[in-house]
C-alpha cells in the first residue's frame, strides 16, 4: 500500500510494489514523480528525511539535509547589503545544498541490501515521463501560482516553467518541463551520485554561481546523506519514532507524550477539552523548540532527554484544563509531501521532502530546469541567535516524518506537510486513530485545528475548520482561545496521510481530501 498527496505519485508506488520491488524503492518512484507533480511542495532541489522500519531491525532514519554554502556567513551576506534578515526569495535564499537526491541514493543502497533489483531507470521512469509529456496542473498548484505570482515573477527562471504565456496555467492545462525530464534521465543513466560529483553537480554550481547564490561546486562534492537513530516516545500504545534534530521531530513526540500522560482516551475526538489539551500540549512543546532545537553539532542538549517520562509529567503539570495558556506567535508555515509506503513484508517507509516555502527560492535553473529551496531562511544572522548562520551549519528543518509499532503488532507511518504544523496535525490523527479508535481515513478527514499563522494565513490564531460543531467553537473561545473559522476541508491545515499494517499482514490507509492524493494498493 502507498498514500501520497498526489494520486500520480501513490500510484508510481504502487505500480513498482506489483512488479516486485520492496518499499524502499517503491518510495525512490513516489518521491520522484511528486518532485514533478507537484512543484510547488517539493522538489529535487529541496531536501528530505526517511523513517525506515524492517520487521526483525530497529528502525533508522536518513537524514537529507543540506547545510549551507561554505561561503554563507553574516559578513557574506553584508558585503551584499544583507544585514538584519535573509532573503525568502531569489539567489540569495537559495543558500543550502538540496539533499533530496542523497536521500534517494542511500534508501536504494539500502534497498539492494533487501534484496530490491529494479533498475534505477525503472525507478525514475515515471517520473521522466512525467516532465516530459506534461501533468495536468491541480488546483493546489494553480492557487499557488496565482497566490505567489507578483513575488516569483521575476525570480531567474521561474516564468518561463510556471507561467508559460506569461500567465498562470489553469487546473488542468498541461505543465511540461523537458530540462527537468533530462537531469532526471542522466540520473538515471550515470547514478544518483552525479547530482554532488558528476556532471550534472558542475551544471547546478555553474547556474547558481552565475546568479548569485553563495553555493560552489565543493559544497556538493562534500554533501552526504546519513543514517541517523531516531528519537523514541514511549507511549502506553506502543513506540513511536520520529527524526532528531535539526528537524522539529521532538516536538511531535511531546505533543503525543503529553496527551498521553494526561490520558484523553475517554475524550471524543472532535470536542473542545481534547482540543484544548493538544493546543496546550503544543505550547509547551513549541518552547522546548525554540529553546533548544538546532543543528545538533551546536545543541547542548540532548533531544532524546527531553521524552523522559519525568520531563513530559513536568510539561504536563504546566497545562491548565480550563485556561488557554499565553503564547508568542509562531513563525509561518512551509510547503512539503508525505508520502507512505508498506510493501508486502512489513518493510515501511515514512518519507518527507520539501523546497520549504512555496517554490523555494523560487528560482529555477536554466540549465537543468532544477527548483532550488530556500530551507536557509530558518536561519537567523543576528549573533546570539539559536539558529545563527555559519558556513557548513545544518538549518532548522520542519519536516518530521512519523512512525509507530504498537504493542498489539500494528506499525502505523503518518505525517503531513504544513511547517509548524505538522505536529498537531500528527497529534490529530494519531490521536483519532491510535485513541479513539477511528479508522484511517476517519481520522484524516475528520476537522482539524491549527495554532499559529497557517500555510497562506497572515494571522496567528487558533484556526478551526468550520465542521467543529458550534458548541466546541464557543467552549474553546470560553477557555481563552482566540478563535478562527476556516473553510469545512481547508488546505492550510496540511496533506496528511496514514498506512497501517496489522499483526496478520492487513493494510488499512487513508489519504488526504484536502489534497489531490490517494491511496493505492493491491
């Protein structure tokens, strides 16, 4: 079974899955089919991080983050009249390597160690013909251009891909990207590796160095994807897993171990005190974010520290059942994929990637048709900053994929997009599932809420998608919360997605209606 947020995407999954191939691989031809179907969440210039769960092993995690350019510095970016905030768009935002492609590289190295023997080309195939023949436009990729027209217009390339005629392209109207199609096919002709050490990586660093960008062709040579040991939640249902830092994993597992300690299975899954308590819950994960999290070669902490059962009772303790606690605002969100895949062994792969903000930089390679991210904004240049710029420095990533085994044999892979949301969307339907006992799909198409300016919001409140029934609209405004009505299925509160497999070997899923994805299997 796969899920993505775009149907082309699970059903590259699930056709590599019939023909034999394991999850890992599967996972290699969603990813690249949604880094050209949707363009705007994800792309192979962003980054990614993977769960990977083998019956009989320990889960692990790659870590496909990019780090910034040697050259990017405070003073760099003075010299360049740059001095108090970095750039969201163009060049000068585009100042991380993109390791997307190492994460691919290493999940099929680890592929072939299970046995998987589909060729590469066959892997990227989809994907090619994909960028080469056009895929219709969805209506998310239209709003976004349309929303984003007047900022990326101008930005190096981006015209000649996403508004051809000069227009933005309407819901299904073809997007072709031809220059994309051949990077992908000299992928999959030499190897992956040919992205940081071959061909292509000198193509990449002659465009960015010809616009600006501080990122050099040594900058790629010297990227690598790692195996990383996830952090681990005990949970009175099982374990669950999600990365270290520098992503916001932590704060999805406090989320989680926070709820869990404060005991809502007797709660229903769409009233105000299980909203509450999350929302509280999420407050007090989010200081321990924006106090300590980081690249974790600068963190004095350990992450892992923080999911004690005594430090979540301490946060616990903290939460009142009748008052909203005060809270800074959060930062605004990003644009990213989950996608979902469990092959008929039991092997599952949790995976995220992403270009951060819609589009990135916004930039657009000539030579290789390559959308670059603009993941280095999380970065700060004020001196004393927890996140403060440094060459070679890993930045603050949002992107958390998720993953549970349980104690009665269910392993269970979720996650979303939604930057600073993707925590409580987790919290909800994990909660939904795991808790209250709602299937899948139940659990991802019943009302969300999010905390915090959300993905194309300006405002920081708590925002209710408007199937809450009025009486939990008023209880929550009661306790203190300041209160948004949103749309019944809106997009701001994420894509998410869920695959479960039971102790005897049943897949349940479900994908999100506020996406254009599915779930597919056989």
């Amino acid at each position: 079974m796969a899920v993505a947020p775009h149907s082309l995407a699970a059903q590259s999954a699930l056709a590599v899955l019939r023909e034999g191939g394991n999850a890992l691989e599967a996972m290699i031809a969603c990813a690249a089919t949604i880094a050209v179907a949707y363009p705007h969440m994800n792309s192979i210039g962003g980054d990614s991080f993977w769960l990977v769960s083998v019956p009989g092993q320990a889960p692990r995690a790659i870590d496909a983050c990019g780090a910034a350019a040697a050259a990017a510095s405070p003073e760099w970016y003075a010299e360049r009249e740059v001095k108090t905030e970095l750039p969201a768009r163009g060049p000068l935002a585009a100042l991380t390597v993109a390791g997307t492609i190492s994460g691919w590289d290493l999940a099929l190295a680890h592929a072939r160690e299970l046995g998987g023997k589909l060729p590469l080309s066959r892997l990227l195939a989809d994907a090619i013909d994909y960028a080469i023949r056009g895929v219709p436009v969805s209506a998310s990729l239209h709003r976004a251009i349309t929303a984003k027209h007047d900022e990326l217009a101008h930005q190096p390339g981006f015209a000649e891909v996403f508004l051809p005629g000069g227009r933005a392209p309407t819901v299904g109207d073809r997007l072709i990207q031809p220059r994309l199609a051949a990077a992908l096919h000299h992928l999959s002709d030499v190897g992956l590796d040919a992205f940081y050490r071959g061909d292509l990586a000198h193509s990449i660093a002659a465009d960015l160095e010809r616009l600006g960008s501080p990122l050099a062709l040594n900058d790629l040579i010297v990227h690598r994807a790692r195996w990383r040991a996830p952090l681990m939640l005990a949970h009175r249902r099982g374990t669950v897993y999600n990365l270290p830092p520098p992503t916001q994993g932590l704060v999805s597992l406090l989320i989680l171990g926070q709820l869990d300690a404060l005991g809502i299975d007797g709660l229903a899954h769409d009233d105000a005190r299980f909203v509450h308590l999350a929302v509280e819950a999420t407050k007090q994960a989010f200081a321990i974010k924006d106090r300590y999290l980081t690249d974790p070669v600068y963190m004095a902490v350990e992450a892992q520290g923080f999911l004690d059962r005594a430090a979540i009772s301490a946060m616990v303790e903290r939460i009142s059942p009748d008052q909203a606690a005060p809270w800074p605002p959060l930062p605004g969100s990003g644009d990213t994929v989950w996608m979902g895949v469990i092959d008929a062994a039991g092997r599952a792969v949790s995976c995220i990637q992403s270009v951060y903000h819609e589009f990135g930089s916004g930039i657009v390679l000539g030579d290789s048709g390559i959308n670059w991210q603009n993941r280095g904004v999380s970065f700060s240049l004020e001196p004393n900053a927890l996140n403060r710029l440094m060459p070679g420095r890993k930045p603050f990533h949002t992107l958390n994929p998720a993953l549970a085994q349980l104690h009665d044999g269910r392993t269970v892979i979720y996650g979303t997009m939604g930057g600073d949301g993707q925590p409580q969307t987790q919290a909800a339907i994990f909660s939904r599932y795991v808790n209250f006992g709602l299937d899948p799909q139940a659990a991802i198409d019943a009302p969300r809420w999010r905390l915090g300016r959300a993905w194309g919001q300006d405002t920081d409140t708590l925002k209710l998608e408007s199937r809450f029934s009025a009486a939990t609209v008023g209880r929550l405004h009661d306790l203190g919360h300041q209160v948004e009505l949103l749309g019944d299925y809106d997009e701001s509160m994420g894509h998410a997605g869920m695959v479960v497999r039971h102790a005897n070997g049943t897949l349940e899923g479900g994908a999100d209606p506020r996406s254009n994805g599915c779930v597919a299997a056989f």
